[in-house]
C-alpha cells in the first residue's frame, strides 16, 4: 500500500463506489476499502425497481455493473476491514489488523449494519471487548477468548485467534441461521474451539476476568471479541460526532473532523441506492476541495 493516500473510502455499497469513481475521475489517489462482492446490501435485494436507468435489475446483476464500473477506471478494491480511524491533525491515520495507512481525507460510506451495542460492551471496550481479533490477538497468548461471529466469515478470525490462544469458544451469531443444522464442530482442524450456539447477552467483569451473559448461562474469559458486519462509527473514528444513531453532516457530507466525510446510509433515512450513491458523489466532490484548499 502507499505512503499516503489523497482519499480513503470505507465502504464499497453504492456511496462508497460512487465516491471512488468520482475521486478517481478527478485523479486523486484513492484507498476503497470493502469487499470485492461490493456490499450484501445490494448483492441480496432480489428485485430493484427505482434505480434510474435500470428498471428492473436483480442485485446481483446491480453490484455486477458496479464493480464492472470499477474495474474500467482502474480501482481496485482492497478486501479488508477497517479496525480503527484516527484523526491526526494534517491527515488520518487507519487500523487495518496489524497495519497502519495513512490518508489526508477520509469518506466514511460504511452503511447502517451495527446495531445496539450489549450492556456493558462500551464500558469494556479496550479493557477486554475487543471488535478486532487479528488486530489483539498476539493480547491472547496462551489465554482463554470469547468471539461472537456475526457472519460466517468471521470463522477465519476465530481460526487466527485460536493459533494463538489456548482456547476460544466460538459463539455462530448468524443472521437467518439454521443453526440446529449447522455442526457442532465447525473447526474439525482446531480442537482448541468451543462453538456454542448461544446469543451473547451481557458483558460484566468479575475478579479481573471477562463474563459474558448468554441465553444460556455465562462464560467466564480473558476477552471478548464481538466480530461484527460494522461498528458503530463513534467507536471506528473516535471524536466523531453522531445525530442518533448517524453521522452527523453538512450538505457537502462534512463531518465534524476537518478532511473526514461520510455518505450512504450511514449519514441517516431514506435507507436507498441512489441516495447513497448521491451522496457518495458529493462526498467525493468535497473531498476534492478540500485538498485543493489544502495546497
Ligand atoms: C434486502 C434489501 C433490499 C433492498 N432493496 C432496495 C431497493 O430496491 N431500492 C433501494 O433504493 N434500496 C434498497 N435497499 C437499501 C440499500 O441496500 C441501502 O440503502 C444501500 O445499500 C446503502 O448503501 P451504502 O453504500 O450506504 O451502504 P452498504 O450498501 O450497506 O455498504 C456498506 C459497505 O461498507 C463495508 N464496511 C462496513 N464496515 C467496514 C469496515 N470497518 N471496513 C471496511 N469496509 C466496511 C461493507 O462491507 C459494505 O461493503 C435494500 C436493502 C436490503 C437489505
């Protein structure tokens, strides 16, 4: 990855790529962070009927012309998950697992998936909750952890995790999961994971120890790794400012940290395709006067 990039974007929804093309076709040097599928949310709508010049596409075939798009101006997506975003005055420094990357602006375009935080997780967060296994696993030597996965994807980093601690149970917090059918091994190759299929309730400490309140009974750990699709963005960007539930913004989709915009569905209703992908391009826009302003 490079040194430092004119404009990072998180996301690769409609309000992610849309700003990527935008501040591509102005030749700023671009870091999109996402999934190379573009985003579940526009991959699993079965029919979309209000998306101007496609009257009626599938998702599939939506995040297809997306992606297709991308691949016609040159920008790559790079599939990995944003930990932690700090603003350090002239630029903006992000957490990806182990690594650091620097951008002089940021567009946060990481939709609306996060959901109420457990009682006790914010308290804890730091101090044994953790929302990234690859980025505090090497914390976990030789130590007991707790990861519920919201999505099976997540099975990869209680994997990595489990390398290194001395036992993980694996909580399968699947949305729309049989999980009756699902096996009660899902890590024949790691004997050292638990997978219990309990919800995550609680979180408490008790005699220097992590307890984490499930539907069925408690299980006391060294940490708790909650894996889920986003996290709230006050906890990704610390100091970020919020109205509700979402990011707070300007008509120019500036937040209140100088350089860092957002755009999509995080930024509030209608929850819509070409909303994100409106504000995606305003973003990218502002991102450009900004740097502009910076010279
Ligand atoms: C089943 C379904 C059907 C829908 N049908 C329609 C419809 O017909 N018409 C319509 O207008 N709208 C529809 N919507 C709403 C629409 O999906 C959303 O409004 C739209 O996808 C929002 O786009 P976005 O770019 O803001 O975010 P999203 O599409 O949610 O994309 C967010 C992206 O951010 C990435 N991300 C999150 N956190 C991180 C991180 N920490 N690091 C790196 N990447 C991260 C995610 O992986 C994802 O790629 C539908 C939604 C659903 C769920």
């Amino acid at each position: 990855m490079e040194q430092r990039y004119d404009i990072a974007i998180i996301g690769t929804g409609p309000a992610g790529i849309s700003a990527a093309i935008t501040a591509a076709a102005r030749n700023k040097r671009v870091l999109l962070l996402g999934s190379t599928g573009s985003s579940d949310k526009v991959s699993k709508a079965h029919l979309i009927r209000n998306y101007p010049g496609l009257p009626e596409i599938s998702g599939d075939a939506l995040a297809e012309h997306f992606l297709e798009h991308l691949k016609k101006m040159d920008i790559q997506i790079t599939d990995r998950k944003v930990a932690m975003i700090y603003a350090m005055g002239a630029y903006f420094s992000l957490q990806i697992d182990q690594d650091f990357v620097e951008a002089s602006t940021v567009i946060l375009a990481s939709g609306v998936s996060f959901g109420k935080s457990l009682p006790g997780e914010d308290e804890n967060l730091g101090r044994g909750v953790s929302y990234c296994a690859t980025c505090d696993a090497a914390l976990y030597r030789g130590k007991e952890a707790v990861v519920a996965g919201y999505a099976p994807k997540e099975e990869s980093d209680a994997r990595f995790l489990a390398e290194m601690a001395e036992k993980v149970v694996y909580l399968p917090v699947y949305k729309n999961a049989d999980l009756e059918a699902m096996p009660d091994n899902l890590f024949p190759d790691r004997p050292n994971i638990e997978v219990r299929k309990s919800r995550p309730k609680s979180i408490s400490k008790r005699d220097g120890r992590m307890v984490l309140e499930t539907d069925e009974g408690e299980i006391e750990t060294d940490g708790i790794f909650l894996l889920r699709e986003s996290v709230s963005p006050d906890k990704l960007v610390p100091g970020l400012v919020l109205d509700g539930n979402h990011v707070k913004v300007d008509r120019a989709m500036a937040t209140n940290l100088p350089g860092f915009f957002a755009a999509g569905d995080i930024t509030g209703t209608p929850y819509q395709y070409i909303k994100a992908a409106g504000e995606g391009n305003v973003a990218a826009l502002s991102a450009v006067s900004y740097l502009d302003r910076q010279k």
